[in-house]
C-alpha cells in the first residue's frame, strides 16, 4: 500500500473531455510510479476536489501528499484560492503531510517542452 | 522582416502576473527564433486578442503565422471560442495564412515534462 502520493490539481472545466490530458498524465505516472497513489482533483466543475481526494487517500493509508498545480499562471485561481482549498483539505484530512509544489507552468523544463511544442516541424 | 509568426494563445486572467510564464515563454521563442514574429494574444481578460494581433503581425507583413493554444484541456474555450476567434482574426487579417495546432497540453513531450516536473525531487 501506498504511502505517499501525488495529487494532480487542476482547474475543471463543464466538458468532460476537458480532463483527458490530465488522465493522460495520471496514467503515465501511474505507470513510472507504481509505488505511489497518484489521483486528479479539479478547482471547480469537476470532482473531486482537493478535499475530497485528500480524505480518499488519508482512507488507503497514505500520508505523504505532493499537490501539483497544473497550471501555467499564477492569478487568483492559484493566489487566492488554492490555498484555501489546501487549507479545506488539511482540516478534511489531518493525518496527511502535503507538500505545496509551484505551478507547472512555471518550471523551465515545461517551458522548454512548450517552446519545442511551438515550433515543432517550422521551417 | 519576419515574414512567418507565431501566436501564442493563451485563456487570459484579471491578474496581470497570471501571464508571466507566457511572456517568458515568448522571449525564450524570440531568442531561439530571431526570424519569427513571435506574439502572445488572449481569449478574456488581457489584451491583444487574436484579431489584434493578427492585425499589428499582418501590419508588419507577416503572412504566415501558427496559432499555438497554451491550453492543457480541450473543453468550451478550445472547442467553441477558439474557431470563433480565429474566424474574426481571418476576417481581420485576410493576407495572414494560418496555421492551428493542437493544445500544448495534448503533446506527448509536453506530457512527458509535466510528469518530469510532478516527480522532480521524489524520493
């Protein structure tokens, strides 16, 4: 049993086709990480939210939680109400220990793969 | 003169620190492209839109320009705004000859940085 885990934290969106790279994602950690529980959660539209999937893996055992935000900017979403959906889930599940990582968008890798992205095949 | 570009479109936030990954991101592009016209533009909130930024491109006499969307998931924006934008920026910019691609967040390489970055340091 997993004992520590990943939760992917994502904004949601009203199309259910909207979470697919996010599934993507999920399923290839799940396939480099097969030691760790690694699960989405959504700001709004979609569930679970952090809380939620917090509560589910305090559930299983774990009690290690790294919280990624896969989002490119930092405005309000992730200034003001992130933390407070972090705050949710800290009270919802005490026994777990999360680690806060910065938004994805901000690491020079995935700038770099973005940059790749963008002039993929130009002349 | 640059006579090829590059728009990078992102969803756009009332925080204007929320577009910093996305400014960095086009002066990485400039720097490694010097010959390309490489602009961001915006769906809501921040301004240019796609229409105005293919105006000022078509202005400085560019023709071809590839609409990148810095966008992870396709769900409304991508699926139902983004071909109305591009339908008002080719009614704004007939010379321009664009080029769509998909969502960065649909790139495997772009996926494989995101699980890179979700399990950086991870014991």
């Amino acid at each position: 049993m997993a004992d520590a885990g990943i939760v992917l934290f994502a904004h949601g969106a009203r199309d259910r086709r909207w979470a697919e790279p996010f599934e993507q994602l999920r399923e290839r950690l799940r396939a480099r990480r097969p030691d760790l529980a690694i699960e989405l959660a959504f700001l709004e539209h979609m569930s679970p939210d952090l809380a939620e999937a917090a509560t589910a893996l305090a559930a299983r055992g774990v009690r290690n939680v790294r919280v990624v935000p896969l989002f490119f900017g930092r405005g309000g979403h992730l200034r003001n109400d992130f933390p407070l959906e972090v705050t949710r889930a800290q009270a919802a599940a005490p026994a777990i220990m999360f680690e806060i990582v910065e938004a994805a968008g901000e690491d020079p890798a995935v700038l770099d793969a973005l940059a790749d992205f963008a002039l993929s095949g130009l002349a």
